[in-house]
C-alpha cells in the first residue's frame, strides 16, 4: 500500500488486488474488510470495479482507495509522480467516465455472495406480498409521518421512492402464527427500499417508543440498551439504496447520519431524485 496526497490535500490510498481483506463481489461493487483501519465486522469498503476507485464508509476512516490492477493508468501516473517527489495534481481520471473501457477482467480471487438462508428467504418474500399495505399504513399513520417530517421528507418524496410502514396491528392481522413470527422483528419500523443484484428489499428503522420532538441521538441511546429492538435492520440480499443512494463524501455512510450532521442540506440529492419520478406513489 502506498500513501499518496494530492495538491488539494486528498489523501489516496494505492492497494493491490491481493491487500483486499476477504472482498466479495456485489455486482458493480466489491465490499471486503477495511485494511487500513482494521475493520474485521463489516465490509465497509466499497470499490467500483470498472475505475478502481473506492471508499471506506467508516465514519473514522473515510479512506479514499484506488486499486493498482483495476486502473493501471492512473496508478502509474500517481507513483511516477511520488517517487519523482511531485505531488500528483487531480486527475480528470478520478471521476468514472461513461463510455470508458474497461481496463481488466473481473477478478478470480471474489467469491460470489453466500446463499441466502431459508428464513431471510421466507422474510423478504412476505414483506414484498405486504408491500402495498405498508404503503397504505404510513397513509393513515400520523406518528410515521411525523418521524419523516421531523427528517424534512415529505411524505410525498417518502412514497413515491418505495419508503414503507409496517405497524404492529397489520402483522396481527396475518392469519398464521408463523407468519407472524417471521415479521415479527420487522413490527413498528419504517423501511426504506433497497436494491441488489438479484432484487429489491429493505432496510428497516425501529420507532418503538420514538415520539414527536424526540431527540436522534437520545432514541439511539434508548435503543442501545439490552433487550431491545434493533435500530436498524435490513432484508437479504439487500446492497444499497435502490433510487438515490447517499453521495460517497464525508458527511456521513447513510441519511440518517448525514442529517444529523449538516440537516436539509443533506437530503438535496433526494429531492433532485424526487423531480424525475413518474411512476405513481400507491393506490
């Protein structure tokens, strides 16, 4: 690995292939472990394989990576210019061109991703058959809606990009106990949609005890105690979100922590996303 600064000060780690910690391949992405600090519980390393570039969405990291084999050229100029004691000015290169060629073949060393169990299976299948009642529900929930607004998401923007609820009388209402079961974990959450190679699914955020005015950081820590629900949990496969992912910067890995950081400012590129939907909200 070699550490390299730009004339704007932009720190670029140069890897190689082999220095990937476990990555597995995600379609358009690579995720693996993030060796540069240390990560071994999450892969929060995300690399684009057609440009090499790639970013780590650990809030302390935030390292920015270019691997070696998946964009020779740039990689050599950026050496050539360290050992020859220059520092590498911003290269047009950096930011993915739409026709561009593809340099390299995927990879031998990614693993494909690992069969899904029986019972996330049996999970995301129910919750796509419940879809449209999800979208009823947060229709006629004020509470969810008030978690949204307090979020600047109208709930216009909400349903029209896939965003769900699913309240614990509509998981009351399923006719088997096993049914029930299944969803049971997924009872008073939000979800939001997400996409994968293979299919949509979801991400769901708890609003057990949540109240209008409450605090983000003072539910969190509600939420971190034991026995309680998850704050957040996700469907599987799900990758990434489906119709305006967060932008790879660094004011945060997701929504939710890119409003705390800098508020409405941060949901800009939602409703940039929300100017160019056609399709119809829900019946």
């Amino acid at each position: 690995m070699l550490t390299i600064y730009t004339q704007q000060g932009r720190c670029i780690e140069i890897v190689l292939q082999s220095e990937l910690c476990d990555p597995m391949n995600m379609g358009e992405y690579v995720r693996a472990y993030c060796h540069i600090h240390g990560s071994d519980h999450q892969r929060s390393l995300s690399i684009n394989k057609v440009t090499g570039w790639g970013h780590c969405f650990n809030a302390a990291c935030n390292a920015t990576v270019l691997v070696a084999e998946w964009n020779p050229t740039v990689a050599k100029r950026l050496v050539q210019l360290y050992y020859r004691g220059l520092t590498p000015a911003p290269s047009p290169a950096y930011q993915p061109r739409k026709n561009r060629t593809l340099l390299v073949t995927q990879p031998v060393l990614l693993r494909p991703p690992k069969p899904v169990p029986r019972w996330q299976q049996d999970e995301l299948t129910m919750l796509l058959s419940l879809d449209e009642q999800m979208c009823k529900a947060l229709v006629h929930s004020q509470r969810a809606q008030a978690y949204l607004r307090e979020r600047g998401i109208p709930l216009e923007v909400a349903l029209a990009t896939g965003v769900r609820y699913l309240p614990p009388g509509l998981i009351n209402s399923l006719e088997t106990q096993k049914q029930r079961g299944i969803l049971l974990r997924w009872a008073e959450r939000i979800l939001f949609p997400l996409a994968s190679p293979v299919g949509k699914g979801y991400i769901g955020r708890s609003l057990w005890h949540w109240q209008p005015g409450m605090d983000e950081n003072t539910h969190k820590s509600l939420l971190e105690q034991p026995r309680r629900p998850r704050r957040w949990i996700k469907t599987n496969p799900a990758i990434h979100v489906r119709l305006c992912s967060p932008p790879q910067d660094r004011w945060g890995k997701d929504w939710n922590e890119r409003y705390r950081g800098i508020g409405l400012e941060s949901l800009a590129p939602v409703f940039e996303a929300y100017t160019g939907l056609c399709r119809p909200a829900c019946p």
